[in-house]
C-alpha cells in the first residue's frame, strides 16, 4: 500500500500527526530566497519588493525572507494603519523593520477609508440590526454552527456597546454581506497604496498569505489576494511560525495568535473563518491534500469521525471559494463557463 | 345509512388528503421557482428533488442564508440557529418535509 503522506522516515513509523508537517527550514529558507530573486528579477523584471507589514506573523516572514533575498535597500515595507487596527501591531512592524534595516513609509488609510465611506456604508448595514450601534461600539463577526451536528456555517455578529454589555445576533444575508463587503475596502485600499509604491519603485509587490489562508480562500479579491509574488503560500501556518523562529523575527512577533485586526474587538482567524486552532487547521488541510484517510486524521485532531466529516466538506467548500476568488475573469473563448476550476482539475 | 356514512367519512378524509397533497404541491413549487429563478438566475438546470443542492454547488454557505431569509419570509417560519443544518436544507425534499415540521411547530 503507498503511503501518500510519507514525507519523512517518521512519518511511516509515527501515527499521522504534527510531525508530517517538519521541514529543514535552512534548506527552505534558501529555496523561498532563490525563488524570490529569481522570480523578481528574471519572471517580473522588477528591482526590488514592496511589503505592508502589519506586525503579524506571515507578514514578518515575508519581509525578513525578502531581505535576505533581495538585500534590505531593495525591500521598501508599508505600515498602514487605521483608527481601529491595532497600535501594539504597527509598533512591532516598525521595530521589525528598524531591525531588519529596511525602508518604511507609515501610510494611514484611515482618511481614504472615511472618505470612502467604508466605516460609515459598515455602520449603517449594523443600524439595521442593532439601531443604537455608533461610535463607542466595539464589534466582530464570528462563524457558528462548524462541529454542531452537521450544522451549515452561518454568521453571527457580536456588537459590544461603549458600558460593556454584549449583544450576539444572527446576521442576515443582506447585512452580513455589506458589512463584509465595506469591511473590504481596508484590505483593497491597502493593497492600492502598495501598488502606488511599487509603481513608483520599479518594484513587485509581495503577497503574504501562507498556505491555510491561500488554499482555502481567507483573502479579499482584489485586496490581500493581489500580488505579484507569494513566497510562503505553500507554507502551512505551522510552519510560517516555525520559520520565523528559524530567520529569528522577534519573539514579540512569534508569541502572538494569528488575528484578522480587521474587526474593533478582538477576533482570532479561527473564530471568523477557519472554525479550527491553526496547528488543527493545518493537519487537516495537509490530510486533504495528502490523501489522509479520516480514521487517520479523527486523533491527530482530538475529533470524532463525523466532526472530521463536518470539517473536511467545509474546507472542501471553501478552496472553492479560494479559486473563485483567485481566478482570473472567466472569457468567452473559455470553453466551460460553468466548470469550477478547469486549470486546476487539468493539474490534478 | 351506516354504509352511506362510511363513504361520506371516505370522500371527506380524501378530500383532505387532496388539499393536504396539493398545498404540498404548492409550497414544493414554491421552494423550487426559488432556487430555479434566485439562486441559478433561471438558468436551465435539472433540479433533482432528492439531490444534495450543497452536494452540487447550488448552495454555498451565502446561499444557504439567503434560503434560509426565504423560507422566513415566504412561509411566515422562524428558522433558529440549530434549524441551520444540512438535513434540513440541502434538497427540495428535505427543505419541504422542513417547512412542514417548522410550521407545525409554530401552530402549536
């Protein structure tokens, strides 16, 4: 019998778990710095990269792998804060950056989001629900109903009011998606500002996302989905951790859980979109593109083999997603207009 | 008379079952024009009652919230959270055999 999931030696010998996912991060970190100069000069014959730095982990790999790539006078990072992000994040990014050597350019998207009317077309959609909702409040959205019976994602938006008191409401539909979609303008307006930079640069903009977010579409078309290149998108989170530790981004960076900062209270990414802890999350992902059978996967997880069930169909329906999110626009000359992915079913 | 009464006891529980059978027609018709004309845009595809509407693509978790405001809205239900799950709403029949359920619990 193949044992698909045999990457190492122990692999074979160890029941399926964590260590499935252990690399020689020397080895890698050269391979992702080769790639990057090669691709930035040769593929898009650009003299350096831009990077917005959030203070989060996938962000700071980047900027760090880029900088031995590429030495740091031709890695240009972008802090981009707004009044609801957070300021303990932008000040780790600038300390990175500092420590790095790289430059930076602070660029608050917080007057362009206003005058957008992201924060203003967001409120409003929550009006609707909570009519008291207004400066003072606090809110996020979280994603219910993962492991709950074979229960249907759907999304409830929790709204703190400014003396504490917490209300929890499922959205509906027409609400859920505008709040999504003028929450959004934050991730493409970023994205614009990096592109201005680039242009001006002669420079190619690095996209951060690692493999969990990238296979299973946690990234805005147009925003944070948009890049030139993506050094780490075959990373899985795990291993983006493992590898800062290795390229030593600063602790500070390292001991911080993964959060979107998109929403003004806190709001870990498993709580919004991946319903499971990344270490979890990444098992499973690797199990679903590793052919891991479910009995395998069920205690590697700490899961029964229904919740195994539940998960796998969830991340099944959201790499959909991802490609939908990620394609280019569908032509007419494309022959099947309703295929799903007809690029990536000719791979597989 | 006895014989005569048992056929009219006969024609009215038939007739009954003709108007139970033909509002489940309705709202089986219903349910369908929905998907059909707002979630495939009136594209022509068969639409197999038994099939699995996540199964084939046809409902997504955005999908399944927009049903879900529909079978609020157009059948007077209340969904709850824990309603929200596959085997109520993932084919023709089982969102049908659902609005049955969900509408006689809010007669009680």
């Amino acid at each position: 019998m193949t044992v698909l999931y045999a990457v190492s030696r122990d692999a074979r010998t160890k029941p399926f778990g964590p260590h499935v996912l252990d690399i020689d991060y020397g080895a890698e970190e050269r391979r992702i710095e080769t790639f990057l100069s090669q691709s930035v000069a040769r593929g898009l014959n650009r003299r350096g990269v831009v990077v917005g730095v959030s203070g989060g982990i996938d962000s700071s790999v980047c900027v760090a792998l880029a900088t031995r790539a590429l030495g740091a006078s031709r890695v240009f990072a972008l802090l981009m804060p707004e009044k609801e992000g957070s300021d303990d994040a932008m000040e780790r990014a600038k300390r990175l950056c500092e420590r790095l050597g790289v430059t930076y350019a602070i660029e608050d998207i917080g007057p362009t989001l206003a005058a957008s009317g992201a924060y203003a077309r967001r409120d409003a959609a929550i009006r609707q629900m909570l009519p008291d909702f207004g400066p003072g409040w606090r809110h996020k959205i979280v994603i219910s109903g993962m492991f709950d019976r074979a229960r249907i994602p759907h999304f409830h938006l929790v709204a703190e009011a400014p003396d504490g008191i917490r209300h929890t409401m499922r959205m509906p539909t027409d609400i859920y998606l505008q709040v999504v979609a003028a929450t959004n303008y934050k991730q493409r307006i970023r994205k614009m500002t990096e592109y201005y930079h680039a242009e001006r640069l002669n420079y190619a903009v690095i996209g951060t996302p690692n493999k969990l977010e990238y296979d299973l579409g946690f990234f805005v078309r147009g925003g944070d989905g948009l890049a030139d290149v993506k050094p780490i998108a075959h990373l899985y989170k795990s291993q983006v951790y493992a590898m800062a530790a290795h390229l030593g981004v600063p602790e500070e960076i390292r001991r911080q859980p993964p959060s979107t900062d998109t929403y003004t209270l806190p709001q870990s990414q498993e709580e919004f979109y991946f319903a499971l802890p990344y270490p979890q999350a990444d098992l499973l992902l690797y199990a679903m593109n590793n052919g891991v059978p479910a009995e395998s996967i069920a205690p590697a997880l700490g899961l029964d083999l229904e919740q195994v069930a539940t998960a796998r169909a969830d991340f099944a329906a959201k790499k959909k997603a991802a490609h939908r999110i990620l394609r280019d626009a569908i032509l007419i000359t494309d022959s099947e207009v309703g295929a799903e992915s007809p690029q990536a079913d000719a791979v597989q | 008379m006895d014989a005569f009464s048992d056929t009219t006891d006969e024609l009215v529980a038939t007739r009954e079952s003709d108007e139970k059978t033909a509002a489940e027609d309705d709202v089986r018709n219903k349910v369908r024009v929905y998907i059909l004309d707002s979630i495939l845009l009136g594209t022509s595809e068969k639409l197999d009652d038994g099939a699995s509407l996540l199964d084939a693509g046809i409902l997504d978790s955005t999908g399944t919230m927009e049903l879900v405001a529909y079978l609020e809205d157009a059948f007077g239900l209340t969904v709850f959270d824990q309603d929200i799950v596959a085997d109520n709403l993932d084919s023709i029949d089982r969102i049908c055999a659902f609005i049955q359920r969900a509408g006689k619990t809010a007669q009680q």
